[in-house]
C-alpha cells in the first residue's frame, strides 16, 4: 500500500476526542500494518479491521482527533509500519455464532472522504452504510461461546494491565472491558440471569456512575428500589404482550446466545453479542445483534457506542406502547439522583437537548440527548445517552426520572402524552425483518456545559468530513 495523505475538516463544531473512521481501498492480502502521522510529525496512534462481505470487502482505519478547533482542519499520512493492530480472539468453530454485524464498530461515524480535484478516482473512498448492523460479515469470526446453562463458579485470574481497550471473557458469564489496564465496566451475561446488562460503568474520577444495588446490597445511603434496574441494560414491558422489564416468576427473560466478535486495541475495542428473547412460556420471541465499542478517548471521559439490531426471526414483533423500556436505559449512582419525596435534598441535574431541565420538564419529551449529572464521591460526574438521527422515530422521548432512572424510549407514546388509546406507540417489525437503533453513551467529567456535551453529540450526528489530498 502506498502512502496516503488526508485532510480532516472540522466543519462547524470543535472536536475535542472524536472517534474518526476512514474507509481505505482495500490492499492485496495480507492487508498491511498501517502508521499515521499528524501535520507536524507526531505518531498517532491507529486501528484497522476488515470488514464486509466478501464482494463488498473494506479496510476501515480508526483513530482519535483530538483539540481541532470549529472550521479547522488538519492533514495526516498513512503510510506501512510496525503494527498498531487490533487483537481479534480465535474462537471454536463448534460455537454456535451469533448473528454476524457488518460494517464498522461505528459505521454512523465513517467518514465521506471527498476526493481533492486532482485526486485519483481510483483511490476515492466510499461513503459508510448507514445502517452498522446488517448482512453477513465475512470479517467477523464465529461464536465464542455459548452461555451456560448455569453459572459456575470459578476462581478469577487477575487481568494483566494492556494497553488501549482490552477485552477479556471471564469464566462466569463476564466480558470484562478494561482502558489502559483500568477496569471500565464488564458486560455479564450469565444464564441465571434475566437479561444481560452492564456493570459497573467507572467514569473518570474512577468511580461507578451507576448503581451498585441489587448486584451489591446493603450499601449505606444507596437506595434499593426497583432491583430491576441495573447498570446499564436493554429491556422491553410489552414485547408481543410479554413483560422483558421486570423480574421474577412469569416475566420474559433476555438469553445471551454468543459472541460473533471480540476486537482489543490502541483505539477501540469492540464487541457483538446475540440475544434471544424469550417470553413467559419459554418460546422465542425476537432475537437482537449488539455491537458494543469502546473508544479510548483519554483519561477525562469514557465513550461507548451501543448498535442493537431487534430482528423479528420467530414471526411479527410489537414492542408495545409502554413506559416501562428501554433500548438503553441507565440507573445512576444514587448520589446523583436528583429531589425526591424521599430525599429532597437530592442535586442531580437532568438536562435534555432542548433545554429541559429536570424530571418535570423532561420526561415523556422529545430530544436528542439526555444527560443525567450530579456528585460522585465528591467529583460532579455526567451521562450523557445521545439518539442518532437515522433512528427510527428520532428524536426520541426519554423516560427520565429524578431518582436516578435514564431511558431511551421511542414507545410509550400514550404513556408519555395522556392518551387512551394505549397502542398508539406500538412499533411493529414485519416477519422476518429488522430495525437498527444506534446510541452513544458519553461519561464525562462536570456537567453539561463542563462535559462539552452539545459539541460531542455533533462528533456523532454530524462527524467531520475526510479529504484526500
């Protein structure tokens, strides 16, 4: 591969630490190690992955722009080196896979390269797919494992300390997902649980912005309501008429089916899982793909991307008109939830893309994105849930309440509105088709003025151009 210089382009919004994605042309294999390089010498670091069908075969290069003002631009190279590569884990071929994601951890943020008058038409790089989860990916490798059919318990082995992402498949139902050998949080899945969900999510000041109960009890100060809440989790009241929100005898549950990818790297590490929804008489229901990235953006924030394609596999899907879902909902550390009629004192912040502020003015509304901030161990700390605008129903209305609970919810419709036809939110997925939602999830260091969350919902919705020279 010959050497390749570009342009980035800020356009109108700063960019602080934004995830950028190139689509290169792809090389002869085997696809080279790749170098890149900014405008006055210095090495920043990059990763590539294959991805696509095999007719449809791409080389994507990731990387982080970081402190590029509004309307500035900056050049770099790509040229061959020593690797800077992702690690893709082997995995047994007797396992059945998951549900295969094609295109790239963040296909919303692929870049359109616009080729310079005088470049080579050869070498223009394609606009990114819309969609991130779609197809068969011949890139993508076979199932890791399938879950158990219960938890065992098993001794852990210390993670060694790697640099970038690091991704690591513990022995009882647990990806552990570390940052610069930190733990940042752990995707658990084991089969005696009802769905699977994220926990903790450690923040920049090292400590949870979610809360511990129901998977820690008894902690002093932390409220205990609502056990079905926890960390960070998918979930649906009212999917063909069965509860997947709640927990316990007679509720729907969400099945871990296997992993189909596990990328660590310098920028990114990533993953995509299957799930199997399973209603109350034990048949399947729908079954979802979730691609999960982890970007390394630097010490002062945490960012992740959530892709979940729901697929009506089993026959016609109607994720119900309720209040009570969530394609990514979050419970917060309880020291920043905000006044209740228990705790009136509470100093949580909700704020939404237009302007609301708290839960009266907020909940059942419409926006963009919704941050949830307030004191964690003595540090102001906020998550931020942001809605990409190729979403069905963007922008979507938000399930947002003062003791602590963040939801994106584009369903509960009569809920949200008063109404007494209580089907008016259903969404309804034909037989044998499939809808994608995309998010980011932004945890960041003050609120929302000191996290800069308005800029970075622009690093998602509307990323900076490409340009090759």
């Amino acid at each position: 591969m010959e050497p390749l210089e570009f342009i980035v382009r800020a356009g109108p919004h700063a960019r602080g630490a934004c995830p950028v994605w190139v689509q290169l042309p792809v090389p002869p294999s085997p696809a080279p190690t790749l170098r890149l390089f900014d405008d006055v010498g210095n090495e920043i670091p990059c990763q590539s992955e294959m991805s696509g069908v095999s007719a449809d075969e791409r080389l994507l290069l990731a990387f982080i722009v970081r402190d590029l003002e509004a309307h500035a631009s900056r050049r770099y190279r790509l040229e061959p080196g020593p690797p800077i590569a992702p690690v893709v884990e082997d995995v047994p071929p007797e396992a059945n896979s998951a549900e295969a994601v094609a295109g790239p951890p963040d296909a919303a943020s692929v870049m359109e390269v616009v080729p310079a008058p005088d470049a080579q038409a050869s070498v223009a790089i394609p606009a990114a797919e819309i969609s991130p989860v779609q197809g068969e990916d011949a890139s993508t490798v076979e199932a890791v494992e399938d879950a158990p059919d219960k938890a065992v318990e098993v001794p852990r082995v210390p993670r060694k300390k790697l640099p970038g992402v690091a991704l690591t498949e513990e022995p009882d139902g647990e990806l552990a997902i570390d940052i610069e050998g930190d733990h940042f949080t752990s995707y658990r899945f084991s089969a005696d649980g009802q769905r699977p969900y994220f926990h903790p999510l450690v923040g920049p000041t090292g400590q949870s912005v979610t809360r511990e109960f129901p998977m820690t009890e008894g902690i002093e100060g932390e409220t205990s309501d609502h056990p079905h809440h926890r960390g960070m989790w998918t979930a649906h009241g009212d999917l063909n008429g069965h509860d997947n929100w709640l927990e316990g005898y007679g509720k729907a549950t969400i099945r871990h089916s296997g992993f189909s990818r596990l990328v660590s790297g310098p920028v990114y590490g990533s993953f995509d899982a299957g799930s199997e929804w399973i209603d109350r008489w034990g048949s399947i229901a729908m079954t979802d793909t979730r691609r999960v990235t982890v970007f390394n953006v630097g010490p002062n924030e945490r960012l992740v991307e959530y892709s979940v394609r729901f697929s009506a596999s089993h026959g016609q899907v109607t994720m119900g008109d309720t209040k009570e879902a969530g394609i990514v909902a979050i419970r917060v550390a309880t020291s920043m939830d905000g006044p209740t009629k228990a705790n009136l004192d509470g100093v949580g912040r909700i704020e939404t893309s237009d302007g609301a502020i708290g839960e009266d003015e907020a909940w059942g509304r419409r926006a963009s994105w919704c941050d949830y901030s307030g004191p964690v161990a003595g540090h102001v700390v906020g998550v931020s849930i942001m809605d990409h605008p190729t979403n069905p129903r963007f922008p979507t209305h938000w399930h947002v309440r003062n003791y602590g609970l963040m939801t994106v919810n584009p369903f509960g419709l009569h809920d949200f509105y008063g109404d007494t036809d209580a089907h008016r939110g259903d969404f309804i997925i034909p037989p044998y088709e499939s809808r994608v939602f995309r998010y980011r999830i932004l945890i960041h260091r003050g609120d929302v003025v000191a996290g800069s969350v308005r800029d970075r919902y622009h690093d998602f919705a509307n990323p900076p151009t490409v340009e090759l020279c």
